[in-house]
C-alpha cells in the first residue's frame, strides 16, 4: 500500500521539474524565483509526505524539517526579490539575458 | 794493361778527421744560412762568410787528405766510416754516414780549392750585381751540398745532396730571373735531371730492397762489399741481366742526367744563361762531374761479375753512351757562335770522355780526367767571364777579336787552358788524363770503335778551341767601344788555375802514375815498360797538332768582318746548319716528349674538374639538398606541431573562456546537468 | 488515491505550470499563489496540519504578496523588446528539466516495493510541536530566528540604499 506515497512522490517530482524549467528558461529574474520558491515546496512535500508515510512519525522530524524549510524559504524570497529589485534600479531590466556583467 | 800490384791492406779504424768529417759540407750550408737571413746590403759580410767557411773546409779537406796520404804512404788503403741509424721503421732501418776514403779525399780537396778559387773570382765579377748577397747565398750552398755529394757513405745522403746540389743549379740558372730565357733555362734543367733521378730513385729502392742496406761500406755489410754484391748477382731481372747489372743501369740513368750524356744533355748548353762563375763552378768543374763521381763511387757494384779482363752490362753501356756523347758534342761545338756555348759543348763532350774512360779503364783514368778538367775548364769559363766583362757583356765571338793586344792576361791564361783542353803534349795536364783514357780504349776487350770515335773527338777538340782562340784573340777587333782587361781579384785565381792545368799532369804520367797508385790502394809501379806506350802518345799528339793546324789555316789570324759567313758554312751549309742548330734534338723533344706531357696535362685538367670536380659538386648539392630537407623538416614538423599545439591550446583555453558567459541561467542549467548525471551514477551503482 | 488527491494534485500541478507558462507577471504571481494553496491542501491530506497551515500563512500570505510587490515595483521591464520572455536557448533548458523529472520519476519508481507503508495516523498536535521546538530544535530555532532578523534588515538595506540616492 504504497500508493499515496509514489503519488506525493511523483507530484513532487512534478512540481519541481516544472520550477525547474521555469527558473531555466524564462527570461525574467522574477519568474526564475518563482520557479525556485515552487522547487522548494516541492522538497517540502516530499518531506512531509516522507513523515507522514515513514517509520517513526511521533519523531516530527519530517514536520520540523518542513517549518524550517518553509522559514528559510520566506526569508531568501524577500533578500532575493530585494535584490531584484536593486538590480531593475540600476540596470533598469530585470531581463536575465541582458546580464552578463560577469562573462569572461 | 798493367799488371795487377799487390793492393794494399784495407784500413778500416776510424780517426779524429772522420768524426769531424761531417763539418766539411756542414760550414758552407751554415753560411749559406746565415747569408740567407741578413738584409740585403752586407755584401762583404756574404762575401767574407762564403769565402770564410769555404776556406775552413778546404783546410779540414787538406786535413783529411793528408791522413789518406799518410796512410797510403804506410802501405795501407784508407776507408774510414762513421754510420749512423737515421730512420726506424718497425724491425727495419735506414742509416746514413760518410766515407773518407782516397776516393773522397782527392774530390773534396778538388772541390774546394776550385770553389775557393771562383768564390774569390765572383767577388769581383758579381761586384756590380744588386743580387750579391743572394748570389752568395745560393752558392755556399751549392758548395755544401756538392760536398755532402763528394763524403756520403749512403745512397740515400747522396741522393739527398745530389736533389739539393740539383736545386741549387736551378737557383742559380735562373739567378737573373727576371729574362725569361733564363728562367726556361732553369726550368729545363731542373726537368731534364728529374728525369735521370726518377731512374736513380729506382736503382735505389732496388738496392734497399735486395740487399736491405743502402750505406756502401759497411764493415762487411755495405752494399758495395763482396756480401751484398754477391746477393745482387745472384738474384736475376729479367732481359738477361742480374740485379745487379739493372740497378747499376738504373743510377747510370741519373748520372747520365746531371752530367749531360745523351739524350739527357739538352740542359747543359742552355745553362749558360746564369753568370759566368756558376759556369765555371757548377756545370764545368764540380756539378757535372758528380754524375761520374757517383759512377765512380758505386764502381764495385757496376764491376760485379766482371772476369779479369772482361766487362759488365752496365760499363759497356757507359762506354758507349760516353763515346757518343763526346763526339756528338764536339761535332756541334764546332759551329757554336756564343763564347760559353762553345765551351758548354765542350763540356758535355769531356764528360763523355771521362764516362768512357769509366766504362774501359776503371776509376783511376776516369776520375784523373775529371780532376784535370775541373782545372782547365773552370779556367776556360773564368777566362770567357773575364772576356765578356772586358767586352762589355758581349758574348758573340764573331763580336771579338784582337784581343790578346787588350787583355794580354787573359789570354795568356787562356791560352794555357786552351792547350790542356786539346791536349798539347808533355806540358799540360789534358794530354796525360786524356792519352789515359785513350790507353784504355785501345785495349779494351769488347770492341774497338770507342778508340777511334775517341781519337776522332781529340781532333775535333783541338780544332774547334782553335777556331775560338782566333776568333777571340786574333785577327781585327770587331766589336763595339773598347775592350778592357779585368782587375786583378778576377785574374789572380786564373793564374792559379792556370798553373795547376799544367802542373797536374805530373801526377799522372805513366812514368810515376801516382794518382791511380792512390786510388786503387797499391803503391805507384812505372809503367814506361808498357809496348806501344809511345806509340800511342806519338799518335795522339800528332791527332792534337793536326786538329790545331787545320784550325789555324782555316780561322787563324784572318782579318773577317763581323758579320761574315764561317768558312766551314760557307763549304758546307747543310752540314754546318745540321750542326748550329744541334741536330735539331730539342726541337725534336719538343714535338714528341713536350707535346705528349702538355696532352697528359690537358687529360689530367679535363680529369680534376669535370670528373673529382663533379664528384665534388654533387657531394656538395647533396649535402645542400639534404640540408634544407632537414630544415624544412625542422620548420614544417617540428615547428609546426609545436606551434600547432600551442594554437590548440589557446584555442581550447577560447572554448572553455566561452562558458563563462556570465549569465545566471546557463550556470543554473549546468549544475541541474550536472546533478542528473551524479543522481543517475548513484542510483544506478546502488542498484548493480 | 482517492478523488479529492487527484483534483487536488492537479489542481497544483495546474498552478504550477501557469506559474512559469504565463505572459503576465501579475498572472504568474496569482498562478503561484493556487499552487501554494493546493499544496496546503495536500498537507492537510498528509495529517500535517500546522505544516499546512504554516503553509498557508507564510507563502500564501508573505511570499506571494512579496512577489506581487516586487512585480509591481519593477513594472517597466514587463515585456522585453526583442524575442519573446523565454530565452533564446529555452529547449536546453526544458530538456534539462524533462532529465531531472526523468531521473526523480525512475528512482521512485523504481523503489517502488521498498517504500514504506502507511503506519497508521499520527496526528501531531501542537503541543508536540511546541514542546518539540523548545526542546529538541532549539538551537535550530534560534538560528532561524537570527537568521530571519537577518534577512529582515539585509532585504531593507538591499532595497534601501537606492532609494535614499535617488531621495538626492
């Protein structure tokens, strides 16, 4: 009776291909964080659905892991979009094709 | 023939005068040296040093003589030897040394006090020469190296002074070498020599290698003692001679060469291109005579084998070639225009005399004519130099003439050697060496046609010294200017000369025949009691005043012009231009020997550069080709790779700067690639 | 599975994909906010309620209201001059994550009899997670706590520092 569990799996995996491609082909920085903040919950699901489904589940280590996660995640999205928005003062783009400052 | 003496007991020990034998050739090459490094203005100090050293072997020569005398005197035959090993090669060696036998001592004293005598004449003869010194120079070393000649014990230290007696002949040949028919003169002679010595070369190796030694006297084991001979008999060489026989050929050839015998005489007239003193010195008394020197010093090994009485190949050839030779010149002296020519001619014909009486008489009557002539013929060419610088340089007798009113010296002495020369009887010296040689003829076992040939030569001789004498000294003065006798330093050692041309004589008279008591080693018997000794003396006189009469009748005294035909031409032209041009022999030469060794030469030119010359070339366009092969190589490769991986390189180093393209997405996709890949190699090795 | 599994997966899946799909950057922000929300849900399908509901309070409520922020903040740069919003290179990259998805996929399904069963329900009350973070994840929590004050000033300080220049 591990079905739930391969389907958790497989929506995890899902999500974060998917956050994945975003954060690989889209051309604004904006959308790339978006696409990280969804591999991210992916990762949580995964860590829920894995506590929730493994052995020893009163141990709340999975439940922990996820909080922590989740605050870790809320404070890099703000310093990132901070500094997005530094960037679209200076460079006046958010455009990820324009910025190359750092080729060679 | 004279009876057979007891011969005196051989004498080997050696003396003080042998161990400083060696200074006799030794202070005139020193000197020469010497002369040869100062500068170019001393010339007494040349003079002196010449002069000086010349004297001082003439004194050690006089030595070593009276030792020789004295031994004789003691009834023992003198040969002392100092051999020394010169060159070591593995188990064999070659030695020289010197011999001081009667042989040697007489030719040294002859040497040296005629070469005195003419250093002393060329003082004043030289005296207005710029070339003094040099002169000086090349003559010390003649005297030297004709000295060396005279005392060598080995074939090899012979023929080492013999080249360099020959060398020196051609410096002085060819002393005023600025004309060039003086330096053709020297180069003819020096070729004409080298043709005789190649055969003497032979000889010599010959004698190395049969009998392994090439010192002549050797306590037992020279060459030319009873051992070697004895092994030189024996071993045969094909065309019916011995060994001995063919290598006493082969060093006639040479002596043949350097005293002019046909057909190696052509050098000897054209020599007179250098002054008169080498005349006089060189090609009249000592050089010339070195070739029947050498005859005369290797005698037992052209003897060997000979039965008493009898002869060998290699001195019947002598006798001819020396018969031929003296009436084959005289015949050609007799139509000769030019003062030396004449007696250059002259010379060739004694020395066929001498190499005659060689051949049929042995060594004694051979040498005693060439101590005679040396005297008489080196006053005869000193006479001439003092004509010629009386005349101003003329040397053309038709030029002549009346001469005996202006330089009554000169032809006085003139006179004198003129007589020895024909051969006037009792009272001069030429008549005794030469009834000598006639004696011999006359009995000798194989033929008798050398004795008329010689008799007929005598009267040539006689008659030819006349037509000169009236030519020079009688009739009308045909020349330019005024003629003048020479200073008295150019006619002292003539009179010298001239008393010796007649005093010799005595030592040779059949009455006390000294001088072959002295060098056969016996002691001196009279051989009055021979028949037909008068005879023959009658006869040859007789020969001499007919030669003189017709001379005077036809040349004597006669008031010609200068430019007037000889009477003789005028008798017989083609005869006489047969003989003015010397039988065409040079000419001859000149088509056949001249001509092939020019076309050797062409064949050897065409040889050196076309055939080595294109060897040459293709080695080189080789190495060229091979060369820039390896330096393309070394470019194209070498370089090449090296600079290809070089570019290879960057070129990588361009690619993988081209990732860094500073762009946040492309460094994304390559880790989340590369997370795949470590994911995958994970999941799959936990699996296997 | 169930039904309400299956809508509520796809219903975030759907989010999701509209989240990195869509033109509108406002649009992408709202398609990100459902995601979130289906997620919540699927925590409360998992017994982790506080998981969800932190869910809920914190992406739903801070981090999809940030997103929109920043959004409207840099609004001049919405629709680029040349090309489209996908880069020129976009098929690399989705083939990259079509990898990923592949390689997750095989390894769990894969594994797929080892896997744990269902155990039984466990609900985990608040209190077990309170007295969980004051005991066994303390010094985690401080370290987030330091680390959140952090990100706090540094955001402020980042957006800050341009404002006071063009203040001048």
């Amino acid at each position: 009776m591990a079905q739930p569990l391969v389907g958790y799996l497989l929506v995890a995996a899902i999500l974060f291909s998917v956050g994945l491609a975003g954060a690989l082909t889209r051309r604004n920085a904006i959308v790339v964080l978006i696409g990280i903040e969804l591999m991210l919950n992916a990762a949580n699901l995964n860590l829920i659905a894995f506590w929730r489904y493994g052995p020893h589940p009163e141990a709340l280590t999975g439940m922990m892991f996820a909080i922590f996660s989740i605050a870790v995640a809320a404070a890099e999205a703000a310093v990132g979009l901070g500094l997005v928005i530094s960037i679209h003062r200076h460079a006046q783009t958010t455009d990820l094709d324009q910025m190359n400052r750092m080729k060679g | 023939m004279i009876q057979e003496e007891t011969v005196f007991t051989l004498r080997e020990s050696t003396s003080a005068i042998v161990g400083i034998l060696w200074l006799i050739p030794a202070l005139p090459i020193a000197a020469s040296g010497i002369v040869a490094v100062l500068q170019q203005p001393r010339r007494k100090a040349s003079a002196v040093l010449a002069i000086g050293s010349l004297s001082a072997s003439l004194l050690l020569s006089l030595v070593a003589f009276g030792h020789v005398l004295v031994g004789w005197a003691q009834g023992s035959q003198v040969r002392e030897t100092v051999n020394f090993t010169w060159l070591r090669v593995g188990t064999g060696h070659v030695d020289l040394g010197w011999v001081l036998d009667p042989l040697s001592a007489v030719m040294l004293v002859m040497v040296c006090f005629v070469g005195l005598l003419i250093f002393i004449y060329s003082t004043g003869y030289m005296a207005n020469d710029e070339n003094f010194t040099r002169f000086f120079c090349f003559l010390s070393l003649f005297a030297g190296a004709m000295l060396g000649v005279v005392i060598a014990d080995s074939l090899l230290l012979l023929f080492m002074c013999w080249e360099l007696v020959g060398l020196t002949s051609y410096l002085l040949i060819g002393f005023w070498y600025q004309k060039p028919s003086a330096a053709a003169a020297a180069k003819k002679a020096f070729l004409t020599t080298r043709v005789g010595d190649i055969f003497f070369l032979l000889g010599m190796v010959w004698l190395f290698a049969q009998t392994g030694t090439l010192l002549f006297y050797n306590g037992g084991a020279g060459s030319l003692e009873p051992l070697k001979l004895g092994i030189l008999l024996a071993s045969p060489a094909g065309l019916g001679l011995t060994a001995a026989g063919a290598i006493g050929l082969l060093i006639f050839a040479g002596a043949a060469g350097k005293s002019g015998q046909i057909p190696l005489h052509v050098w000897l007239p054209d020599a007179m291109e250098g002054p008169t003193p080498v005349s006089a010195l060189i090609h009249a008394a000592t050089m010339v005579a070195a070739g029947v020197y050498l005859v005369a010093r290797v005698y037992p090994l052209m003897q060997a084998g000979s039965l008493t009485g009898g002869t060998t190949v290699p001195l019947t050839v002598v006798t001819w070639i020396g018969t031929l030779t003296a009436v084959f010149a005289a015949l050609i002296a007799v139509a000769q225009n030019d003062i030396k020519r004449i007696l250059a001619y002259s010379t060739v014909s004694q020395l066929g005399y001498m190499m005659a009486g060689l051949g049929m008489g042995g060594v004694a009557v051979g040498m005693f004519h060439l101590i005679t002539h040396a005297f008489f013929k080196a006053l005869l060419f000193m006479g001439a130099g003092s004509v010629i610088h009386g005349c101003h340089e003329e040397q053309d007798i038709r030029q002549m003439g009346n001469l005996k009113i202006e330089m009554p010296f000169t032809f006085l002495t003139y006179a004198v050697g003129m007589l020895a020369l024909s051969g006037f009887p009792i009272f001069f010296s030429g008549f005794w060496s030469k009834d000598g040689i006639l004696e011999a003829a006359q009995h000798w076992s194989v033929a008798r046609v050398p004795f008329y040939l010689l008799v007929f030569g005598a009267l040539l001789t006689a008659f030819y010294m006349t037509r000169q004498v009236s030519y020079v000294f009688f009739g009308t003065w045909r020349g330019h200017g005024e003629a003048h006798e020479s200073p008295s330093v150019m006619l002292f050692p003539l009179f010298i000369l001239a008393f010796f041309a007649m005093a010799l004589g005595l030592i040779g008279t059949p009455a006390w025949p000294w001088f072959k008591a002295f060098l056969d080693g016996h002691a001196a018997v009279s051989g009055l009691g021979e028949p037909g000794l008068f005879a023959l003396m009658a006869g040859s006189s007789f020969v001499v005043f007919v030669g003189l009469g017709l001379g005077w009748r036809i040349y004597g005294n006669k008031r010609v012009k200068a430019d007037d035909l000889d009477p003789l031409e005028r008798a017989t032209p083609t005869v006489w231009t047969l003989l003015e041009n010397k039988f065409y022999i040079d000419e001859l030469y000149g088509v056949t020997v001249i001509a092939f060794y020019a076309w050797w030469a062409k064949v050897a030119d065409w040889l050196d550069r076309c055939v080595w010359g294109g060897v040459v070339a293709g080695v080189t366009l080789l190495f060229q080709k091979s060369a820039q092969l390896s330096r393309q190589l070394d470019v194209n490769w070498v370089d090449g790779s090296f600079d290809k991986g070089c570019e290879e390189l960057a070129n990588s180093g361009g690619l993988l700067a081209g990732v860094q393209t500073g762009r946040v997405q492309l460094y994304l996709r390559l880790l989340a690639l590369a997370v795949v890949l470590l994911t995958a190699i994970l999941i799959w090795s936990s699996q296997g | 599975m169930g039904f309400p599994f299956w809508l509520i997966a796809a219903l975030t899946v759907a989010g999701g994909m509209a989240a990195v799909l869509l033109r509108n950057l406002v649009h992408c922000a709202l398609a990100l906010t459902i995601a979130f929300a289906g997620l919540a849900l699927l925590f409360l399908q998992l017994d982790a309620q506080f998981a969800g509901f932190v869910q809920i309070l914190v992406y739903v409520g801070a981090v999809a209201i940030l997103v929109v922020f920043a959004i409207l903040l840099t609004r001049g740069s919405e629709t680029p001059k040349d090309g489209g919003v996908f880069s020129k290179t976009w098929g690399a990259g989705l083939v990259i994550a079509a990898a990923i998805f592949a390689v997750l996929a095989w390894a769990v399904l894969e594994s797929r009899p080892g896997l744990p069963h269902e155990t039984g329900t466990h609900n985990a009350s608040v209190q077990e997670i309170g007295t969980a973070l004051m005991g066994r994840y303390v010094l985690p929590l401080e370290i987030v706590a330091l680390l959140l004050t952090a990100a706090l000033i540094g955001a402020v300080i980042v957006a800050l520092h341009e404002k006071k220049e063009e203040a001048r």
